[in-house]
C-alpha cells in the first residue's frame, strides 16, 4: 500500500471511476491536446516545485486503509514510484468541479501545476488543459450476467457479441436492476429513458445488493462496469462467478487519461507519462485492473488489447 503523500510525480495512475465522466463516453475522442514542439527542461521550472493530484477516492480503484491507498490503482502508483521519481507532489480529495476550477486557475496564472487522473478525454477539456495519451483501458458500462447463464442472452447478441439492449429490455422474461439516479452514459440513458420500465425492471439506489440479487436469480442482469460488479461480487464473497457483456454502440474501451493543468511543470509530467507508455505498450501497470476483473472478462480484455495493439503496428503507431 502507499501512503497518501509521495515524492514522485506517477500518483496519475490511481484511476477512478465516475458515473459522471461515463456521459463523454459516446463522444468522438479529439485530437491530444499535449503539443509535442513544447519542450520543457528541468531547468525551466523548480525541480522540488509541488505538484498537486486532485483525485477522488473510489473503490476499487483506490480506498482508504489506515491512511494509506490500497487498491489496484495504488499498486501502479507503487509500480511506477520503483522506477521513477520527480517532483514531491500533494494528493488531495475534491469534488470534480472545484478540482477543475483549480486547474483553470493554475494555468491562468502558472504559479502551481494540478493534475487530475483517470478522466475521459473531451473537446472542452482538450481547449483547456494539458492532457496525455491513455494511460489504461478500462471496459465501460456492461450487461452483467451470472456466468453459467450468459448463453441464456445469446438471441440478443449480434454477430460480435454484442447486446442489443433495446431488444433485452422488451422482453419480459428477463428481470433487471438499475440504479436510480445514476448516469451509464449517454447512448445507455436514452435507451432507458424510452425503454427502462416495466414490472421486470427493479429500480434502487442499492447498486452493491445486484449481485446477491442475481446469485439468487431474482434477476437476471442488471448494468455496471465489470470491475465494479467483480469487486462487488468478492466483497459480499458470492461463489457465483460473472460475466460481463458488452453493449451494442458502445467503445470496447473508456481510455482514462491524465489531464494537467496548463503550466510547464504540467507538460513535463505529461511528456514524461508519454515516454513511459511509448516505451512500454504492453502497459505492466495495468495488471492490478486485470487481475480484480473476472476470468472471462479478464480473458476478454487481454484479447481487446492484443488485438489492438496488432492494428496499431499494421498501422504504423
């Protein structure tokens, strides 16, 4: 585990995970806002300079254990300190839109850089910040079934194994569960505004009680991140294993990046988390995520990866 403040600048690899952040998911990704022809030397700014990390403490990624983080986000922060170290840096916990007020203050006068980690990359926030290339890959919002039932949902898939959610949601027979209140992004939202209701749609705010729920089949799916439901299913240690499936329209993947502050302080961290992720696209940090996914999916995501790494050769990136 890791303590809440470090003398490395590599805390950006503790990702968290935002219903809100999941509304840029359906988005066309911009062009990077990081200008290469922005060099920064050590010598431009104070090398001890203090680099503030606003991040929300979120579990799984991160939690909170006797004052230190634990998670699978702390174990890449841990992975990184081992190898590198810049600036001592100051983690605080704060609401996204004060964090981001911060931001635009610290650019606006460059007298102290803040960066945020495992945010969703934007036209509006590629105007106004530094922002890197990604940093992990992580599966967005799924259907999650009991693995010994996912053929059940096969009439419901197309050719790429997709779910056709509009087409599941019609057909009574199979009992959901979503959460009230909470945004799973822009496309899933407006299926449900026109198609999530019915006596076979459960509504509550108890998102964590899904898996009990569907260990006793008192339904058959309901919606979240897979790792979300995984690490809901080992906390309240159900031997019920599960499977996520994805959804028709959605990104294979929701590309968590880190976003900086304008200064030079914030373009030195982003060129120096590029060089590491240039150098190594095989991404050794990103186990912890794979590790708390479930089997399957965990199988599947190896499978994304591999294969998009393949069209990024043949394409020559």
């Amino acid at each position: 585990m890791t303590k809440l403040v470090w003398s490395a600048v590599f805390v950006m690899f503790v990702f968290a995970f935002a219903p809100a952040d999941a509304l840029a998911q359906r988005k066309p990704q911009p062009a990077n806002s990081y200008d290469p022809a922005h060099k920064v030397e050590d010598h431009d700014f104070a090398v001890d300079a203090e680099i503030l990390w606003a991040v929300d403490v979120i579990a799984p990624a991160f939690r909170l254990e006797n004052d230190q983080l634990a998670g699978y986000g702390a174990q890449a922060v841990d992975w990184f300190i081992d190898r590198i170290a810049h600036h001592p840096i100051k983690l605080t916990s704060l609401p996204r839109g004060r964090a981001f007020d911060i931001m635009r203050h610290a650019s606006a006068t460059n007298d102290r850089t803040v960066c945020m980690p495992g945010l969703l990359e934007t036209e509006a926030r590629a105007r106004e910040f530094i922002i890197s290339n990604t940093v992990l890959s992580q599966f967005p919002v799924s259907v999650i079934v009991r693995a010994d039932h996912a053929d059940a949902f096969a009439p419901f898939m197309n050719d790429a194994g997709e779910i056709d959610l509009v087409r599941l949601l019609l057909d009574r027979q199979f009992d959901a569960a979503l959460e009230s209140g909470r945004s799973y992004g822009e496309l899933v939202d407006d299926i449900l505004r026109e198609y999530g209701f019915g006596e076979h749609v459960q509504k509550t705010r108890q998102s964590a009680d899904f898996i009990t729920m569907l260990t006793l089949e008192r339904i058959d799916w309901f919606l979240a991140y897979p790792i979300e439901a995984e690490h809901h299913r080992l906390a309240a240690n159900h031997p019920a294993m599960i499977k996520s499936l994805p959804i028709e329209g959605m990104p294979d993947f929701l590309d968590a990046k880190i976003i900086c502050s304008t200064t030079d302080a914030g373009y030195h961290v982003i060129e120096h988390t590029n060089a590491i992720i240039a150098e190594m696209p095989d991404m050794p940090w990103a186990t912890g995520y794979i590790d708390l996914l479930s089997p399957d999916d965990a199988k599947r995501y190896q499978e994304l990866i591999k294969n998009r790494q393949a069209r990024n050769i043949r394409a020559g990136n």
